[in-house]
C-alpha cells in the first residue's frame, strides 16, 4: 500500500482471482474516529474509475462528527488496474467477483455500496451472490431496467471521440459532448471532469480504460430488448435504498424510478436538477444527500 498524503487517500493494489492486480484508493483509513462506522464503497461506470468519488470522498472521510472509511475501486481495465488481455472478461460477474475479492484483501466484510451507472449493476449482482455484504445502497442513475435510449448516446459518445491534444482541449471536448445534459457544471467542474477522464500515456491523452471495453459496448444490438435485473434488484428489499436520478438522464427512466419505489417500499427517491447521466456527486446538495443518508444506516460491527 502508498500512502498519497497530498491527495488524501491511499493507493492500494491487490490480486484477483486469476491474478490481475487490481488498484483502489481508500480514504480516511487511518483516522481512528472511522473505525467504528460502515465503510462507504463506490463502484464507477464504464468506462469511468475511482477519480470520479474523489472529491465525494474528502468530504465524507474528512466529515466534522461522522467521518467514515471510503473505498473507490478502478475495475480491471480502468484507472489504476491492469488490462485484461482477454476482453470477455469484462462482465458484469467478473468484475463483481474483482470487488469481493478487493474487499476481502481490505478486510471490509461489509459496507454502504454506493454504484454510477455500471456500478449499480454490480451492486444488484452482490445481492444475488453475497448479499451479507452490502448493509445499505446507493444507486447513482441506473437500475434493474436499461433504457436503451441512454445506451445508444453512450455509444455515440465513444463512436465520436477525437483524441484531444491537451487538457484544455479535452475539457472543451467534454463540454460540448454533455454540457446540454449537465447545466449546472461550471468551468472549473469540467476541467475536474476532463482530469478523471483522460490519462497522458505515450505523450498522448487517452481515455483512462483499455479501448476493448468501448469496442464491446458497441457491439450491443439496441434492437433486440436489453435484459432486465429485477430479481437481483430484489435481492435488495431487505436492505436501505436510495436511489438518484438526473432530471436529463436518458438513462434510468422516472418510470424505472416508480417501478423500483413499487417494489422496494423504503427506498428514498431523489431528483437531480440540472444533471444528466451520470450526476456527480460532489455537486449541489448531494454530499449532503449521501451524508444524511449514510448516517440513517445502523453501523454494522
């Protein structure tokens, strides 16, 4: 493990199953007033990898009266983890089977899940094959149900991508691409988002994930109906449930949020304003959101 006392978290390697090493960043592990409180878990969308919780992270791990441990996993292929040279390994089951092997080389048992997007998918997979470990959830624009709308304009937006020159360039790059979706970003808030996108590799920047993932989203066939989650959806039921929405999200549907509410009567529903997929989730009055709801959890020992 390597300490990152600059960034405020520390860099942790570990092995899978078939021997990957695979990175994650776990915040406030030495702070002993964290020892005590379920640990927050964050898993990333897609393409997307553990810089995406950073700031979320500070904020919860550093919290005044109810600081807890937080751990940003980068699945195989992404951020810090090494590539997989067989590209079938990036499935929903294996990299479900990377996060509990993560945990376990952690010592985290259990924990507040709280998934974007590919995340949640991965969460409604541990309730089928280990739900003891996830003591509550947070679903960040995404559920049971896929609507293939927003999976076509994730697609389109890995079809176009141009390798931009700089920073400045990738910045503008990302702007152009969700700033109709994402409003109430500022210039500042895309330039963060820019710098947890794309990684200088070769004195080129480039996405930060092996282009295999891209390739294999692109080969979904969106006229055939996408497949549903609802009985690990409902592996869930036991368990506290929050799930957050972009008011622009093509994604997650408001109906997939009334059918989820149906079927999970606790869960806490919250609107995004100014935010598409996926919203981010140190903006606005999120932190806030999380935090409340973090502290409503029983603390699991």
């Amino acid at each position: 493990m390597q300490a990152d006392t600059d960034s405020g978290y520390q860099s942790v390697t570990y092995s899978a199953s078939d021997g990957l090493r695979l990175h994650a960043r776990v915040y406030g592990r030495d702070n002993p007033a964290t020892r005590d409180r379920t640990p927050l878990i964050c898993l990333p969308g897609l393409t997307r990898n553990s810089a995406d919780f950073h700031q979320l992270a500070l904020l919860i791990s550093g919290h005044e009266t109810t600081p807890r441990r937080v751990v940003c996993f980068d699945y195989r292929g992404r951020g810090g983890s090494e590539w997989d040279k067989d590209r079938k390994h990036y499935n929903i089951l294996t990299e479900a089977e990377d996060i509990v092997a993560g945990c376990t080389a952690l010592d985290v048992p259990h924990g507040v899940f709280l998934g974007t997007s590919r995340g949640v998918l991965i969460i409604m997979a541990l309730a089928a094959t280990r739900p003891g470990a996830i003591k509550a959830a947070i679903f960040n624009d995404a559920g049971p149900v896929i609507d293939g709308e927003g999976l076509a304009q994730i697609m389109s937006y890995h079809d176009h991508r141009n390798q931009p020159s700089s920073m400045a360039e990738a910045t503008a790059m990302m702007k152009e691409a969700y700033g109709k979706s994402f409003p109430v970003l500022s210039e500042e808030d895309w330039v963060d988002y820019a710098e947890a996108t794309f990684v200088e590799k070769d004195g080129r920047l480039v996405g930060n994930f092996d282009p295999a993932i891209a390739d294999m989203l692109r080969e979904i066939n969106l006229n055939a109906p996408l497949p549903t989650m609802w009985p690990q959806f409902d592996g869930l039921g036991a368990v506290p449930l929050m799930t957050l929405r972009g008011e622009h999200s093509k994604l997650l549907s408001e109906e997939s949020v009334r059918l989820m509410a149906e079927r999970h009567s606790g869960m806490r529903s919250v609107a995004v304003p100014g935010q598409g997929h996926a919203p981010i989730l140190h903006l606005g009055g999120l932190p806030d959101t999380i935090m409340t709801f973090l502290d409503s959890v029983p603390d699991a020992h």
